[in-house]
C-alpha cells in the first residue's frame, strides 16, 4: 500500500510507540503527517505477543512495566489506558547461613518492610538509611520530573532547585560511592543498585556516570519513579497510541522499510520499500523513531562500527502452569508480584561485571523477574485458572559475549540466569513451565543480537544508546526548538524522535513529545 499523497509535513520514520505519540501530536494539531513502520505492525519494543503456538496468553513481549510516560501526555491525548500498581514492590530471596529468607518491600511500605529489613540486617538502620535514600530521591524527582514535558532545562537550573548534598549524591559521585556510603547490607545495597544498571552496562562506580544516568530515569517517572502494570499489556499501551494517531488523521503505513533520507535545510524526500516496490515522498520535516546510529546510515553515512551502541540484556518470557514455590515459604503471589531479585547482591552486579568486561559470561548471572499475571489476567485469554506469565531481565550480558558462538552463549546465559532462580526455589522452574502446541516448554529468550534483528535497536541496546541526563549542558546553544527540545541531528530538516533524543529511553513518549513540540514551535 503507498500513501495518499506525495507531499506530507512530516514524516516520521519508525513506528515504535515514540513515534506514534509525535504522529497524535502532530495531527491534532493539523499537521499532515505520514508514518513508516518497516514491520508489519506498530509499536516498536513496547508490543504483545502470543508467544507460544497454542496458548492464547499474549505476553509484553520485550518492555513490560512503564513508569516515565507522563499522566499529563495520557491526557493531552486522550489514550483509553489503564496502568495499575503492584501491591508488591520487590522481594529479594537471600540464603545466608544456610536459610532461606528474603527481603520484602510492599508497596506502600509499611510493618512488613521494616520487620522485613531488621529480619535480613539485624537492626533499624538500614531501613532508616533506605528511608533517607529514597526520601532524597523524590526531591530530586519533584524538581526534575515537570520539567520534561517543557523545553530542556538548564543544568544549572535545575541545580539550584536541589539540595547540594543530593545533587553531590546522586549527579556528581558515582551512585556506586553513594550507595556503599549510605548502605552496609550487600543485599540492600544491590536492590538499590540495580536501577543503575537496567539496559545499562556499566559498572557502579563507573566514571562516566552513565549508571547514574539511567538510575535518575528509573527513579523519575511522574515525580513518583513508580513503575506501573499496563493493563492488557504492553500492546495496550501502542493500541491506544495507534488509536490516538489514526483518529486524529495521521496516515500510518506498516511493512513499509525506509531506505533513505534526502535531506535539505528546507526540506526532505525519504523512499521506503514494500512489497509493491519503492516509493518516496517529499517533506517539510523527518522525524527519526530510529536510533540515531540507524539514521546515519539512512542519511547515506554509513555503518560505523566503532560508533555502534552495544546493548546487555537478556529477556526471557516464560508461561508456567502454576507459580512456583519458594525455599523461604513465603506466599509466591507475594514473592513475584513485585520485582524479584535475582543474584543482585551489590559484590554480585560488579562481580558480573568485571566477568562480563572480560568476555566471560558472568558465573551468577543478576537479574529480576515480575509476574503480570498477578496484577492483569486479562492478557490470560482463557488460559487455566493458576496459569502464570514470568518476565526475566538480566543484566550484564553484552552482545559480545554472544559473537563466537550465539547458539551455545545463549543457553549458556539462560541455564544460568534459570539457575540463579532455582537456587530459590522449592521445586525447579521447568517443573512449572507449559507447553506448547507441540510439547515444547513454554520459554522464549532474547539476546541482544535478537533485539537487534527483531527491532532494529542497534547492538541490541534498548534505548537506542546510552542515556544523557535529562538537562543541557550549561553552555549548550539551545537556539532552534530542536536544540531547545534536545531533538536536533545536525541536519535542518530531520529531528530525532525516539529513544536516542537527548530525554528518550524507555516507555515514556517523551521522544515523540520533544519532537512534536519541536516541529509545531517553528510554525
Ligand atoms: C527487552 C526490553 C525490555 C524493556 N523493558 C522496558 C520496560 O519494562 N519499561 C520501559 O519503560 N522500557 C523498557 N524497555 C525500553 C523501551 O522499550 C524502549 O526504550 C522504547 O520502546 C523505545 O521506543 P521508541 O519508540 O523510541 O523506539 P522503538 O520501540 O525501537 O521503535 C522504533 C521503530 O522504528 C522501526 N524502524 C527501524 N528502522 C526502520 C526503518 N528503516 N524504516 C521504518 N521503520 C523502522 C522499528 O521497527 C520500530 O518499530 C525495554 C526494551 C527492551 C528491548
């Protein structure tokens, strides 16, 4: 199918859930607009999926929980979605001397979390710590989170709202000091950590501060960092925005993979490709959904290697028969209804680390696991009553570790990542897993080399790159809308409109918002 017209406003290049938002934005407020998808549906990483042959369970396929998209772009758009809290925010099994026990924090935190915390530590203090922690990160969050649906701030705008012993804590010192400063469980202080590390690979105590980069976005999300269930899944949240896109007249073309960019000042033509052959079209702006690394590329600068983001995940989507139960006795709808902590002791993440930089897939592999299921059976169909979806995302597993030999690395990393959650378990996790159609476990994983192919994310990496902080530098030219809004490329006439805008990343609409801001501020 080709567009209806030869000559569109905008046109945006990628339909990921970003690109949608700018797309809605946009033509509510009159703009012809013109989206390409290369797949043969929209949403990008933020979709469901039936994942195994006979069971109607369709399952948040890669992104699973949002926290950064903002109330105020639901409304402004008017999205028919629903996003409810967990009654659980973690529980961290531990085995210490030899007894299974665990760290529980409810949501909100009450009796149990403290008992929980003096059970695991001893005392008081380190609740007291986490308190302090925690009460120090939502001043930060109040001052930073309003600010990201307006044009970029300042840093030193930003600054001078913030206490300088938080802004020392959290934006200057690497979050690894903060935390062995603040905290002394290595249990405690690895829930804290792992916020740092999601999509991020990075030791703690790194330098470059990209870990405290992408602990500030987890902590963020509407003032309150709280992360959120999609009712009816993640392809709830791309329907909606879909919806929301082609009500208000954009044109939304699927399996439709863009080639080229021409790009002027003035102006630009982009040629895609379908099964009927090659098309272009003429427009006054791009928008680029797709990594600024694949936009290159399309701008006909070509792949560079040394350039290229590298991403570190593994997801691994699992349908059980039943949940399984634990070695601490505690209730497993308690247990996954949160994020469950795997091999995330704070020695643990840098030990993995440090195997990971190495090349060696590290021997505990850290990661969590969350059940949706316990919060939404609606994406269920009519699957038994006790049957279950579990998500695992483990970190510091870097696409290189998968080069030599991708078929044996990755069960490598999926025995292991099973393995750090059997060490829990009073029965093991195959035991509990479904089938299939054809009598296969109901288990699917993805490395980063399968995200690259399935998506399109460079390297795998899931935000497109790593991520900038949420403010410019204090020196930074912010003349045109697209500096001020932190979308532009260098090239007039493309703005970038996804995850590697400067406060891209994640489920949170704010690539497409930037970009559409950027686009109706030069009318
Ligand atoms: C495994 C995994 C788990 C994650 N978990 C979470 C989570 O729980 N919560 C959260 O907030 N974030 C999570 N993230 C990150 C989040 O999903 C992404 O940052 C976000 O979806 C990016 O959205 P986007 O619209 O900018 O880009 P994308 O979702 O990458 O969409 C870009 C779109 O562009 C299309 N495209 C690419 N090249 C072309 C081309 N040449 N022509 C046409 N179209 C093209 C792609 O097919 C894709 O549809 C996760 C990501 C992954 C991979």
């Amino acid at each position: 199918m080709t567009s209806s017209k030869n000559s569109y406003d905008v046109v945006v290049v990628g339909g990921g859930h970003n690109g949608l938002v700018a797309a809605s934005y946009l033509a509510r407020a009159g703009v012809s607009v013109l989206l390409l998808e290369r797949l043969p549906h929209t949403g990008g990483a933020a979709v469901s999926a039936q994942a195994f042959a006979g069971q109607p369970a369709r399952l948040s396929r890669y992104s699973y929980l949002v926290s950064l998209l903002p109330e105020q772009l639901i409304a402004d758009l008017g999205l028919d979605l629903r996003l409810v809290s967990r009654s659980v925010a973690s529980y961290t099994p531990t085995l210490r001397g030899g007894r299974a026990g665990g760290l529980l924090v409810e949501r909100p935190e009450g009796d149990r979390t403290k008992e929980s915390f003096r059970e695991l530590t001893g005392g008081d203090d380190e609740y007291a710590a986490w308190e302090r922690f925690y009460g120090d990160v939502g001043a930060l969050a109040e001052v930073v989170a309003p600010t990201l649906l307006q044009p970029l701030p300042l840093e030193r705008e930003v600054r001078e709202r913030v206490d300088p012993a938080v802004w020392r804590d959290f934006v200057l010192n690497p979050i690894g000091e903060t935390i062995e400063e603040r905290f002394t469980d290595d249990t405690v202080r690895g829930v804290v950590a792992t916020d740092a590390l999601i999509g991020t690979f990075a030791s703690l105590r790194d330098r470059s501060l990209v870990q405290n980069r992408c602990f500030l976005y987890h902590l963020i999300g509407n003032g309150t960092g709280e992360w959120r269930v999609p009712v009816g899944g993640m392809g709830a949240v791309t329907d909606a925005l879909a919806r929301a896109a082609s009500s208000a007249g954009a044109e939304i073309l699927t399996s439709a993979g863009v080639s080229g960019i021409r790009a002027g000042a003035e102006g630009a033509e982009v040629t895609w490709h379908d099964e009927s052959g090659s098309h272009t079209v003429a427009a006054r702006r791009v928008l680029a959904n797709v990594a600024p690394w694949v936009l290159r590329i399309l701008l006909g600068e070509g792949e560079d290697p040394d350039t290229k983001p590298q991403g570190s995940q593994l997801k691994i989507n699992l349908l059980l028969d039943r949940l399984p139960r634990l070695r601490s006795g505690v209730d497993p709808r308690v247990a996954f209804a949160g994020t469950l902590h795997l091999a995330e002791d704070y020695r643990q993440l840098e030990a993995a680390y440090a195997d990971a930089s190495a090349g060696r897939m590290p021997a505990e592999l850290p990661g969590e696991i969350y059940c949706h299921s316990l919060t939404d059976r609606s994406i269920l169909g009519d699957s038994p009553a006790e049957t279950h979806t579990l998500t695992y995302f483990g970190v510091h597993t870097p696409a290189a570790l998968f080069e030599a030999d991708p078929d044996a690395a990755k069960q490598l990393a999926v025995s292991r990542a099973l393995a750090a959650l059997d060490e829990h378990l009073a029965e093991p996790i195959e035991s509990c897993l479904a089938r299939d159609a054809d009598g296969r476990p109901c288990i699917e994983a993805k490395v980063p080399q399968d995200i690259e192919r399935d998506l399109a994310m460079p390297g795998g990496h899931i935000f497109h790159g790593d991520l900038d902080w949420p403010w410019a530098p204090n020196r930074t030219r912010l003349e045109t809308p697209a500096q001020q809004w932190g979308v532009q490329t260098g090239v007039d006439s493309v703005l970038m409109c996804g995850s590697g805008s400067r406060r891209g990343g994640a489920v949170s609409g704010l690539g497409g918002h930037s970009a559409a801001q950027a686009v109706l501020a030069e009318r």
